[in-house]
C-alpha cells in the first residue's frame, strides 16, 4: 500500500493528476524504481533545469510521499500557504542560511520520510549540471540516509529557464542505485567536508546522464 494512502490524501490525488498530465502531454517514461526503498528515510537528489522538475520527481515515485524544500518566495498567496503544506513541501529562505528549514529537513529523514533535493539548487539556465550547494552535503550527512540519484531529461526542451510556454519534447526519469550512508561517510576526507558530499551525489547524476547517452 502506498506510503500515507488515508492520512495524506491531497498528496496522493495531486500525485496522480500530474502523472496522468506528464504522461499524456510529454510521454514521461520512469526507470529504475526499485531502487526506491520500500521504508526508511531517503533523499532522491537530481539535475535541476525547469520548474517541470519538482512534478516529475514526484511522479517517478509512486510508492513514496516526497517532501520538498521549496523557497519560501512560493508561499506568497493564501493558496500556496493552504497547499504546500498539506502535500509536504518545506519553505527554505534562500536569501540566508535558513538552519531552521535543515534541521526539519534532516529531523524528518530520520523519522523515516523521503526527501527530495535539487543539488545545484537553482534551475541550470542552458541545462548543463552545475556544481551542488554546500547545504546539500550538510543535509545528506547529517541526514544518513541512503541518495537515490535521478537523472531528468526532456524538461530542458519543454519549459526551460526564461521560457513563456511549453514545447513539445519527451521526459525520461531514470533512478539510480543508492549511495549508501557508508560511501557518503567514505567520500568525505575531513569530518565536515560536505562539498565532497555534494560532488559525489553530481557525478551519479552524471553517470545516469552518461548511460542514457546524453
């Protein structure tokens, strides 16, 4: 049964609406869930370039609530601050080092509960990857729990940065295998090093862009 079914239901019905729009309007074509795991905390982490990324990062997890942090600049208007909440997203302040946001986001990756993270923390304005945020690699390691890399394609050439309307393209979602709390621990050659936190989860995002040939 899927994770929080009666308790959240908004979740869910918002899930299935926009899967269902993904797949018409885009073909969206999902892969490698079942390194999705069944319980537990997890951070699915992927390539940011389109505000289509969010929805699709959902849609791709059918068994799972994925909470986000989101900037807080989105809970502007009393529909935005009825909403985001009840379908779990987190408001972060991007304008300062928002600890407060972290610790929430951390606190609810080890009661058990997905995470989902744009590393490069912004939306890539040629869909090229960036480099991630050093807040990424304090929240992944202090969360401890396993990454599931995703690599996102399409979005770009549908809705990118700047754009007015949405085109016509293909989204692909493919998952990755996890990188275990013990090869994030392992990466890191200073005890706080969290930019090789940061750098480790990138480069498996890569790896799937390079599998996919892109």
């Amino acid at each position: 049964m899927r994770e929080g079914l009666f308790r959240q239901p908004l979740y869910w019905i918002s899930r299935g609406f926009v899967y269902l729009c993904l797949r018409l309007k885009f073909r969206m074509k999902v892969s490698g869930r079942e390194h999705i795991p069944a319980a537990g905390g997890a951070v699915i982490a992927a390539n940011h370039c389109s505000y289509l990324d969010p929805p699709v990062m959902c849609s791709s997890i059918h068994s799972r609530i994925v909470h986000f942090m989101a900037r807080d600049t989105l809970f502007s208007n009393a529909v935005a601050r009825w909403y985001f909440p009840r379908v779990g997203v987190i408001p972060l302040d991007r304008t300062r080092g928002d600890l407060g946001a972290l610790k929430k986001a951390i606190g609810a990756l080890k009661s058990g509960q997905v995470i989902g993270l744009f590393p490069e923390g912004t939306r890539s304005p040629d869909g090229e990857m960036r480099a991630a945020k050093g807040g990424i690699g304090f929240l992944i390691a202090k969360g401890d729990v396993p990454v599931v890399p995703l690599y996102i394609s399409g979005t770009h050439e549908a809705f990118p940065k700047g754009a007015k309307k949405i085109r016509p393209s293909r989204i692909i979602a493919r998952l990755g295998r996890p990188i275990t709390p013990e090869e994030i621990r392992a990466a890191m050659p200073g005890k706080n090093d969290y930019e090789a936190v940061g750098t480790l989860v990138m480069r498996r995002i890569r790896e799937l862009a390079e599998e996919a040939g892109a």
